[in-house]
C-alpha cells in the first residue's frame, strides 16, 4: 500500500432471512464477519416471517458495530455500505435496506445493491480470488438450488434451477419426517456419519435438462417410513444413521448427476459451490472427488461463507464500487423476480 493510497472500505449487510449478518471488507479483503442466527424458529419447524423480523431490528446494530469494532476501523473510515437487497422476505430484508440507506445518509457515502444469489455464487471470491473464468457454480440452499454458469464476474446464467423444493428444504423435510429439529440439514449430516449410506434406496427424479427435482424423493421417503413404522413403531430410531447417510447419498447423487452433464456442454476448468447445503461434508467431499476425476479446479468456500453471511455481500460491494456501480436513497427490496 503506498502511502497515499486510501483504502476502499465497504461495509456489507445481509438480512434477508434468518440470519442478521454484518461484515467488513477492506481492499477485497474480508476483515470482519458476524452473523447472528435466529434460534427462535427451531421450535417452529421453519422460518416464521414475523419473528425474523422483529430479531433483525433488535439485531442489527450490535451485529454492525460487532463488525466494525473486529475491523478495527470507524464508521467514518467507510467508502460505501452493500445490502441484500433481494430475493428474500420481505420484513427481513426492509430492515436492512432501511438502516444501510440510513447510515449511508448519515454518513454521506453510497449505497451499493446485492443480488443474494449472485452474492452466494460470488462468496468464492473471498478466498479464490483468482477464480477461472468461466465456471460453474452449484448454489444450493434453502431456498434455491441453481446451476449457474458464470462467465466473468457479473455476467451469470441460471442454467438449471429446481421445479420444486430447494435442495435445503429435501434435507429440512427429510429431517422433519425423522423427527429431528428444524433445521434438519446439519443434523442429517452428523447421524450420516455413523451410517451405511447404501442400505436404503430412494426415488431419484428423471428430468430432462438441468432442471431438479426433489419432491418424488421426499414422498418416497415418506411412503417408505410409514410402510416400515406400520412393521415396527421404533424402525426410525433404530436405523437413524443408516436413513440419513441413504437421503444424503440421495440428495448429493442427484445434485452431481446434472452437474455432470452440465460439464459435457459447458466445457469449464472450475466449479464452485455455494449456499448452506454446501456445508454438507458428504456433499463437500464429493465435489472434490468430482474435480479430480474430470480435471477441474474445485471451489469450496470456508463454512462461514457458505450459509448466510455478510461477507458474500461485501465482496460484492467491493467489485460493484470499483465499477461505481451505486444505487440511489428510493431503492426498495426485491422480494423475488430479481434475475442474476
Ligand atoms: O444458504 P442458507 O444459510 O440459507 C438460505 O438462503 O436458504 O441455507 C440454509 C440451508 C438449510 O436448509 C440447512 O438445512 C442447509 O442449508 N444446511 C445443510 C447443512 N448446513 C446447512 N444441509 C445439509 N448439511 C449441512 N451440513
Ligand atoms: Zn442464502
């Protein structure tokens, strides 16, 4: 850094869902990142709208000075403020519009936009700065699951996306049906462990295209446990592990199998992933297999970038300034409809 250069300091907001989240980026280098995750849903079995909201505005500004005291910076060293500003709920995401247009007043600094699809395909960014272009990238969350091919930084394709549940909501709803908490994903993961993955067979869908599917695996999941329960009421709990290693497989096989075929048309030399189902150790593990059997580059973010965070948001920001690329003070949230 020479002396005279004056760092870009971008501060990133994500509320879109459920998890209240504030990072800070300095010269495309994330500084800080705290996310604050609802608990308050667990008993709910899913994200309840009105409850996220109201722990956003209660949130939001110790998770924002949280952010800016880990940087080691001051309000006043910010260049800009990045927000979600879409797809998500609608509460959720007014808070943080509300309050970056706010401090971006307060502050006399701009106001950047992000898309959070674009955002969780460009988490990668953060610590595969060097990315080849074009990629791949396979976002899967709990509330999107998209093929995305990505030919420079902001210039993306949804190649494949789901006809119906997310592949988040095949794991929260597989969860459910053993009767474990919500959100039942990390929790399947963690039983998987102890289990054999290959005990129990389960419907995979044949869609044309890259397109997924995962309702006929939910209900093939739900006819098989109530034909077995009927045999025996305890047949859940006594093969807990081997269920949830069999749905994992399921849920990983399927996401790989259009991923395989995307390749064949899209020749890349690198794919990423992306969203909280990225988590999945299984899933994870796979993938790498994956890039090494076809010679690929494999992105695989850190655990804190794949679900839900500020950080994706700020890297945004970052690139989006560099390119001046600022929003004005009569920007709103965009529920849904807001194509990457
Ligand atoms: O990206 P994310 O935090 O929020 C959305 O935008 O949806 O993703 C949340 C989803 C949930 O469905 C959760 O069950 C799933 O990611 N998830 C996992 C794991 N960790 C989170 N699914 C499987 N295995 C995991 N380890
Ligand atoms: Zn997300």
């Amino acid at each position: 850094m020479t002396p005279s250069h004056k760092p870009i300091i971008i501060l990133g907001i994500e509320s879109s869902c459920d998890d209240t989240s504030a990072s800070v980026c300095i010269d495309g280098q994330i500084v800080s990142n705290v996310i604050y995750s609802q608990k308050i849903h667990e008993s709910f079995g899913g994200v309840v709208p009105e409850l996220a909201s109201r722990s956003h505005e209660q949130k939001i500004i110790p998770v924002v000075q949280k952010a800016i005291a880990d940087a080691g910076i001051y309000k006043k060293n910010l260049s800009a403020i990045a927000f979600t500003r879409g797809p998500g709920l609608i509460g959720s995401l007014m808070v943080g519009v509300s309050f970056s247009k706010s401090l971006a007043l307060a502050l006399g600094i701009p106001l950047i936009e992000v898309n959070h699809m674009q955002a969780h395909v460009l988490s990668n960014l953060i610590e595969y700065p060097d990315i080849v272009y074009p990629f791949i990238c396979l976002t899967v969350s709990g509330g999107h699951t998209q093929l995305v091919l990505v030919r420079s930084i902001f210039d993306m394709e949804v190649i494949g996306t789901t006809i119906d549940d997310a592949a988040g909501e095949a794991f929260d709803k597989s969860a459910k049906m053993l009767g474990l908490e919500y959100p039942g994903g990390p929790m399947i993961d963690k039983l998987a462990k102890d289990g054999d993955e290959n005990r129990f067979q389960f419907a995979k869908p044949n869609m044309a295209g890259y397109n997924y599917s995962f309702s006929g695996l939910k209900t093939s999941i739900l006819y098989y446990l109530q034909k077995k329960q009927k045999e025996n009421p305890h047949f859940i709990a006594e093969n807990i592990h081997d269920l949830c290693a069999s749905i994992q497989k399921t849920i990983v096989d399927i996401l790989l199998h259009k991923l395989e075929a995307a390749i064949v048309q899209y020749p890349v030399q690198t794919i990423a992933i992306a969203g909280g189902v990225s988590a999945n150790s299984k899933f994870r593990m796979e993938i790498s297999k994956f890039g090494e059997k076809h010679h690929l580059q494999v992105c695989i973010p850190s655990f804190q970038y794949c679900t839900d965070n500020a950080a994706m948001i700020a890297i945004v920001g970052y690139h989006k300034y560099l390119k001046k690329d600022f929003i004005g003070q009569d920007t709103e949230p965009l529920v849904k409809n807001y194509s990457i």
